[in-house]
C-alpha cells in the first residue's frame, strides 16, 4: 500500500480538488452516530466518470483504498476508513442529466440529492418517491439501499433505480440495465451494486424510476393509548389492503421530543402519521376507511391535513425526529439502530425491545419506525466520555437485532451493515454471506474499494 504515492498522482489529476485540509479530513471521517473520527489521507472532488475512472486506477496502482462519500448522512459507518486512503466525494458531480418523462425515467449524476431532483421535476407532473428523511444524495441512497416514509407503497431504492453507470476496481466504466422497464438478459447487476455499500464499484449515473404526482393528498396524526393498539391498527390496515402512501409510528418519548423541538402540540401517546394518495374521491374514502379501523383500536385526536403547507410541516417535523431527540440531551452521543421484521411479529418484536431497553436503562430511548413494512428504530444516548453507558447502549442494540433475527427477521431494514453490524451478516446469511465475500474476491482483487465493511474479512 503506498497511499503517498498515490496522492502525488492524484494531486498531477485534480490539483486543488485534491484537499488535504484538516477540516475536510475531520468531515469525511465523522459519522451521523456514535462512531468515532476517523479521517482519511485525502479528498477528491470529481467532475464526471472519466475523471473517477482514473482515479480509481491511480488507486489500484498504488494498492491505495478508496471509500465513496456523498453527503455524509449514513448511519453504521458506511463512510469512514479504517485502513487510511482517498475518499471520493461525489458532490461536485450534480447534474441532472436527462429526464424522459414518456419513460418515466430521470438520468442523474450521484451526487444529485433527492430534494433537488424533486424540485426540478415539479412541473412534469413527476417526483421520485423515496424518502429516507435526510436530503441524502441518489448514489448513496443507492449504495445503502435506501427506503423511508413511502416505501410501504413506492418500494425502496432496490425498486426504483433501473439502470447505473459505474466504475470497477480496475478503473473499467461498465453500464447495469438499461431503459426498458424490465429485463430477463443475464444476470441483474444493478440490484448487486444497489446495496453494495462501495464494496463492489463506485455509482457514477443513475438512472431512476419516477411516478406521477397524485391527485390528492391527505395526511394525518392520530394518537393511540398504547404502542401495541397502534401497531394492530397498522396491521388490520395493511390486511384490509388499503394503499396507503406513508404510516409511520412515533411512541410516546418520540412525541414529547417532537412537541418541544418542532413546537407541535400532539397529545403525549403513541401515534402513527399516516398519507394517502390518490384521486379526491379515493383519498377521501381511503381516509374515512382508515378512521374506523383506528377508532376500534383506541385512536382518538385526528388531526387531518390536507393543505401541502400543513403536510410539509407534518412530514418535516417527523423528519427531524432525530435531530428533537439529540436536542433533548445536548451534547450526547447517539447510537441509532434499525431492525425490520415480518409484519406479523412487529408488535411483539418492539413490546420486547421496549422490555429489554428498559432492562439495560434506556427506558426512555425512542422508538419510531416505517411500521408499514416492519421497520423501526430505537435511538440510545449516552455521554461522550461515559464508557459504561456506551457499552450498554451497544448491548441493547445487540439484544434488539437478536430478537429481529428470531423473528425471522433482519439485522437492519435500511440503514445498512458497514462497521455497525457486520457481526450479524453470518448468523442472517450463513453461507450465502462468504458467497457474497467470493463476489467481492471477484470483483475487488486487491480490496481497495470500501474494505473492511460488508463482506467476511480476509485473511
């Protein structure tokens, strides 16, 4: 490995979109949670995939690791680097390169983020649904394999990205997929590097699929008398097959974070913050179907908004739920995890997360989640300095995904293994796990690309 003389030749490409500042360093060495710094040797700011070919072969010549960054908002560690090396910051690749409303279908660069690719699509009638919360960019979305808010009815981004541009290990472009809207040729390599974490190759286009603006939108909160009614609720929703669009659960310490952060004045209970889209009559009647299914479970204090003012406060006050629960302990540290589990075991699977929170002494660590497709998190502050809290709060995080995984469940719903869970991967995978470590082998001889995450070490 010789990172130096990697930098002397990426310093000859780039000149001053090479950065070795110390404050761009700390940057792309931080994490979103509780991993500690860890900054690279150096940053590069590519302009187009040419640019981050060579890059990628300067690395491979110098055996140099090279872990892609976009806005930073991953949560186990996806980003940091652990061996030294480059990290390549998509930032400066935004470009929204082709829409092709027929198709339905947006050409972009990774580092497009997905508020600014609404925006500019706002008067074709289209938008691309998923929604993590954060104004993360497409190619880390992809990288992480993304969901949120509206993956209960618009999928995740393994459903919505239809064909990439990327660059191997080797510095090869190659290109997964392509405008139609399926396919049956080989094999499908753009659901192998959507998820890859940039284990596999770095995203440099993405091409996505868009859906029509509805009609019509309603949305609401509505309050339960304890979590487990509201998650029946969410379940006889989903058996009845209404099509809703968002159902999001928020328990108790979630709402009394929210309420101080985002001055809201919900009731101090469980709730769900449910979205419908449609026509205005299905919305309406979707809506009304709702209401009767909660009014059998306990819920009580509706509050319908159906101005897009109204709706964005309400989505922007659940999106900011982690930045209320870290402002009601200032200056803590915050372990964030998620598990997802089948629907049918999602109200026990949390009553016994609550249990085991409470055992270790976090009784009062939020829960809140994706409720519609079996995914929640728990957030677990600790203090900085404070060793034994921390350890706890890794225990507990260890006890809940060993209840996702008896359950049947998954060791993480959407926030991806990186550092945080690779001890999970071969209790969840068994041998399919060293299979996907043998495509890694394939693909990344030399291990520059993201090491030590995802796969099996190697020896």
């Amino acid at each position: 490995m010789d990172i130096q003389g990697a930098i002397v030749d990426l310093y000859s490409l780039l000149g001053q979109r090479l950065s070795q500042s110390k404050s761009d360093l700390d940057i792309h060495g931080r994490s979103e949670t509780h991993f500690p710094l860890s900054p690279p040797d150096a940053v590069a700011y590519p302009h187009n995939t040419d640019e981050v070919a060579q890059i990628t072969q300067i690395c491979a010549r110098h055996h140099c690791p090279i872990v892609a960054w976009g806005v930073g908002t991953s949560l186990e560690g996806q980003t940091q680097i652990t061996t030294g090396g480059l990290s390549v910051d998509f930032s400066q690749m935004n470009k929204i390169l082709s829409v092709q409303p027929k198709d339905m279908t947006v050409t972009v660069q990774p580092g497009v983020t997905r508020e600014a690719l609404n925006e500019e699509l706002r008067a074709t009638g289209l938008f691309f649904p998923v929604d993590p919360g954060a104004n993360a960019t497409l190619g880390g979305m992809a990288s992480t394999r993304a969901s949120g808010t509206t993956a209960v009815h618009y999928g995740t981004m393994r459903d919505n990205v239809q064909a990439l541009e990327v660059v191997t290990a080797t510095g090869e472009v190659i290109r997964t997929g392509t405008q139609a809207r399926k396919s049956s040729s080989g094999y499908d390599l753009t659901a192998l590097f959507v998820g890859a974490e940039g284990t596999l190759g770095l995203i440099t286009e993405l091409t996505l699929r868009l859906h029509g603006q509805p009609e019509a939108i309603s949305s609401a909160t509505c309050a339960f008398p304890s979590v487990d009614e509201a998650v029946q609720c969410v379940t006889d929703t989903i058996q009845m097959g209404l099509p809703m669009a968002r159902i999001e659960l928020m328990d108790v310490n979630s709402i009394r974070a929210v309420n101080a952060y985002s001055q809201m004045d919900l009731p101090e209970q469980p709730h769900l913050l449910i979205e419908f889209h449609g026509s205005e009559t299905s919305a309406s009647e979707q809506a009304e179907t709702f209401g009767e299914i909660a009014k059998e479970h306990g819920g009580s204090a509706f509050q319908w908004a159906t101005k897009e003012e109204d709706r964005r406060a309400l989505w922007a006050m659940r999106h900011s739920a982690y930045h209320a629960i870290l402002a009601t302990r200032p200056g803590a540290r915050a372990l964030v995890t998620d598990v997802c589990v089948p629907i049918s075991r999602l109200s026990e699977t949390i009553a016994a997360a609550q249990s085991d929170l409470a055992e270790l002494g976090f009784e009062n660590a939020p829960i809140l989640g994706h409720v519609g497709d079996g995914n929640f998190h728990a957030t677990l502050m600790f203090d900085e300095d404070d060793t034994t809290t921390r350890e706890r709060a890794i225990a507990a995080s260890h006890r809940l995904v060993e209840r996702a995984l008896e359950f049947d469940g998954t060791a993480t719903g959407e926030h991806g293994i990186g550092l945080g869970k690779m001890k999970y991967m071969a209790q969840e995978h068994g041998g399919a796990w060293l299979i996907m470590g043998q495509l890694k082998q394939t693909l990344d001889p030399q291990n520059i690309l993201n090491p030590g995450k995802l796969v099996p070490p190697r020896n």
